[in-house]
C-alpha cells in the first residue's frame, strides 16, 4: 500500500470575522451567527475581502496598507463541508495534512479538536481516528488567530531584551511570529507603503490522507563514495513504530532504477533490526547528476518497500541523483576561499535570490513557477538562493530545479532582525521549523548547502548598551539540527552578512540580481476578479 490522498479539500471554503472571547479558548467557536463570505484555499483573507468588496486593495496606496491592517488583527473563521465516497480501510490511518497555515490556529473536525498551529513555516500533519470521521456529511471548522494577540504576552519583554518597538507590524512581529519575515515593515518594505501588510488564513494545500498504519515513516539517500565507474550509496530507513512495538520480522528492500532503464541500477535488502535500518548499494557506471551548463541532469528512481514476510506493507519512491558536493574554503596553501566543487569540478555558481511570488499568500499557482524557471533558463542560472526573508517552497518546486540542473543555496528562515534566543518556545519551535526544512531538503538532488540566516543583527557591539545578542542560538539549533540528520556535505553556519557589526560570513557566490523581484510586485497586485 503507498500513501493516498482520500480527499483534497483545497477550494471552495466560507470565511467570517470571529469576535474572540478569551473564557471561550478551549471550546469550539460558535458560528451560528457569523457574517459568512466566499473564500478560496489555498489563498489569503485579503483576497476573500477585495473580492468581496469588503476591502480596497491594499497595495493601490500607502493610505489602502494602512487600512488594511486590521485584517491581521482580527481572528477568522474558516469551514468546509465534505463528504466521503468511499469507504475506510480498517487496515489504514488517517491524518488531516495542512501544508501551512498563516500563524496561528485551532483545527475542529465534527465539533473535536484535532490540533494547533503556531508556526506558517511548518506543515501539520493531525491524526484523524476513522470514528471521527461520518459516513456522510463531515465539517472542518479552522481558526486562525490574530497574529498580535498572540504574540501580546511577549511584546513587554521583546522590547526591552531586543529593543524592539510595541508595534506589532514592524520589528516586534517579525521577532516574535514565525511567518514570511520580509512581510514586516523594517524601515523599509518590498513595496515601501509606510507599513507592513501581513497576510493571514490558509496559505497552502489541505488533504485527507490515508497511510498503512505500520509505514515507512523517513528515509535518506545519500552517495557514500564516487568514482567515474562505480558509487556506493546509502538510504536510512525509520519507521513510524518502534521495533520493540512490531512484535514481527520485517524487511526493507531498496531498489533504484533510471526511468529509461528495464533492469535496476542496484537492489538491496536487510532485516528491520533497530530504529533504523541501514541499506548499502553500488552501482555500477552511475550517471552523475551535474548543475546547468556542466553535464546532464539524470535522475534515478528510488522505490522502498517494507515487507512483513512476502506481504507488501508500505511502498514509497522518491527520485534522487547521483553527486557530491563539496564546499572549499582553504586552498592548498592555507589561503581562505569560497567556492562550490561538483563531482570534483569546479563550479562557477550563475544565479539570483527568489523573494515569494506573491507578498500576502506567498505562494501562486504552477504558471507563475514555470514562468520563473523559464528566465532561469535564459539567463543561464545554475545556481537558486532560497532567501532567509522568504518562504519555504514546495516539493514541485525542488523537483524542477532537480531537473534543470539549478543548485539549489537554502537558507534558515532569520532575516533582519533580533531573535528572542532567551525565549525555551521559540528556540524549540525553530529547531523544529529547521529539522523539517533539513528533512524535507537533504535528498534533494539540487541542493548544495543551507546558511543559518540572512542580515542578522548584533545588539550590544555599537556602543549603543543594547544588550548582547549574537545569534547563538539560532546557530547552535541550526549546527545540531544538521549534525543529527547527516546532510551528505559540510553545513554553513556562519550569516550571509551582519548588520551592525563587524562581517561575520561571506556573502552568497552569486549575482543576486534578483530577477524575480519584478515579477513578484506585479503578482502582489490583488485581482479584484
């Protein structure tokens, strides 16, 4: 059995205001009496309310962005209807999948609560029990709450441990909220309006999916050791059960196959024995997977099948290519350099920032990628920094830049700013924001490395007696977050620049021309149709 998506509940929803009553935290919102309207997910609040007719576009003016502002201040109700067609698999579990949500929420499914979210730049995954779940008529009612109440109990603290300012728009938010960081206002903004206009609501894909209830919950590829005839690669294997729960003995066969080729490039299987299992394979004459400009981009098909003696279980597959990366920063002679070796080639990176397509729902539909990757191509970029003010990008999106051949620079999402480094919640939810950004990313044939964040401040170096923050913390998560999940090259710690202080990093070995950035502020025009 393989992973199925039963429904997918992007579309058509209802959206309303919600007067929030502080004695109510726990309990279902009542939506009897709410003011209902069209909303689309994935999207935005803004969008539902200009099409409406309940809002001005908020980027016509600077006036428009500041009358736009209560839209992030003000908690929203959305829901939807569905029915299930067809029957569920007792040998399966269920889960509700949000791939984002834009901040903060609350998910009821059939009046019980499944979850919470805090954090836009993660996904939720919420297990549904089958009993949940009707056999006709089904409701999803998700709260999203405003963004600066939440954060309201830390904003006293904030300002005095990192000098930031009260207002919620600027560098307070931007400290303290988990979201598209360039979306504040910071002195400046992407569209200079005077303020910040933050989006808010379901920003990505929801689906009801099924999984086998003993499955193949993680793996990673990576290539061990290369040469011109021969690789010997790795794949890790966990599963979502411990073996001491299995009571069973179980098997793991890794196969990996070019899409032109009948006969596999290389098999290999090995008994479940511990938390995870450790599968070696060599392959012989490999085709290498080489950035834009420097050979072709082949990529191989890797399926993983977990057995219950000759019982198939769980399969999945994934693509992966066949490279190494290496980051040189000392020549020979002990002289200190930057620059990105491929296969043992020196490479010479081509290439831009990529800001979000669209500055409220940040992202867009497949179109607006395409019509990107098209100028990459043109301009002969082999090389895609992922921005840390921006947003994390979809599994699509990694998968074309896999098959143009575009490295692919990824960033820990700091940007600008102080970060509450004293604060346990924070640390934790931005640990594991980054192990799912490593997660997801590791086996990404195009990827080359991460950088721990983008234009951090220093306090407290400028003899201004702001108090001391260097970042530590985001580096010490980020530094362990990578040393536990094995990437297959060495990570970059150190910030792409420093504000305020002394350099403390080498900026990106690219034209960071930006090319996207046009595209990107007429896509942050909101169409009114």
């Amino acid at each position: 059995m393989r992973n199925q998506e039963i429904l997918s509940l992007d579309g058509d929803w209802k959206l309303a205001a919600y007067e929030y009553v502080a004695d109510r935290k726990d309990v279902q919102p009542d939506t009897e009496t709410l003011d209902w309207m069209d909303a689309a997910v994935p999207g935005a609040v803004h969008y539902d309310l200009v099409k409406s007719g309940k809002l001005e576009n908020p980027f016509a003016s600077t006036q428009a962005a500041h009358a736009a502002e209560w839209v992030a201040q003000t908690d929203w109700i959305y829901t939807r209807e569905f029915e299930l067609e067809q029957e569920l698999s007792d040998g399966a579990a269920f889960a509700l999948r949000i791939d984002g949500i834009d901040t903060y929420a609350d998910i009821w499914l059939n009046d019980r609560l499944l979850g919470q979210t805090a954090n836009a730049y993660r996904s939720y995954e919420f297990e549904v029990d089958a009993s949940m779940l009707r056999a006709g008529e089904n409701r999803l009612i998700v709260h999203v709450k405003n963004h600066f109440r939440m954060t309201e109990g830390k904003a006293d603290e904030a300002k005095r441990r990192l000098q930031v300012s009260r207002n919620p728009t600027a560098y307070r938010g931007k400290s303290l909220i988990r979201r598209y960081q360039r979306n504040f206002y910071s002195n400046s903004s992407l569209l200079n309006l005077g303020t910040g206009v933050l989006g808010i609501g379901i920003h990505k894909p929801v689906r009801l999916i099924a999984y086998p209830k003993l499955r193949i919950e993680e793996s990673y590829f990576s290539v061990q050791q290369l040469t011109a005839s021969q690789a010997d690669v790795r794949v890790e294997v966990k599963l979502n059960r411990p073996l001491s729960e299995i009571g069973q003995a179980l098997t793991i066969e890794a196969v990996l196959q070019q899409p032109d080729m009948r006969q596999p490039a290389a098999v290999h299987s090995a008994a479940v024995t511990g938390g995870e299992t450790d599968l070696r394979l060599t392959m012989q004459e490999p085709r290498l997977w080489w950035p834009r400009g420097y050979g072709g981009q082949p990529l191989y098909r890797l399926t993983l099948r977990l057995y219950d003696g000759t019982t198939l279980l769980h399969e999945i597959e994934k693509q992966v290519g066949i490279k190494q990366v290496e980051v040189i920063r000392e020549l020979p002679n002990g002289r200190k350099t930057f620059y990105l070796q491929v296969n043992g080639v020196k490479i010479h990176a081509r290439g831009s920032n990529l800001i979000p397509v669209d500055y409220l729902k940040v992202h867009d539909t497949w179109d607006v990628y395409e019509r990107l990757f098209r100028l990459m191509q043109a301009s002969h970029h082999n090389t895609l920094r992922i921005w840390g003010g921006g947003a994390v990008e979809t599994d699509k999106f990694y998968d074309r830049c896999d098959e143009l051949g575009i490295l692919i620079w990824q960033d820990f999402f700091l940007h600008s700013n102080t970060y509450p480094d004293y604060d346990p919640e924070f640390v934790e939810e931005f640990r594991q924001e980054s192990v799912e950004l490593v997660k997801r990313i590791r086996a990404v044939p195009a990827w080359e490395f991460c950088a721990a964040a983008t234009s951090r401040w220093k306090a407290g170096t400028n003899g201004t007696g702001r108090p001391t923050w260097t970042g530590s913390t985001a580096n010490r998560s980020s530094k362990s977050c990578f040393l536990r999940l094995r990437p297959p090259i060495a990570p970059i710690f150190h910030m792409s620049s420093t504000r305020r202080t002394e350099a403390n990093g080498l900026n990106p070995p690219l034209r960071a021309i930006c090319i996207t950035g046009a595209i990107s502020i007429m896509r942050r025009r909101i169409r009114s149709s």
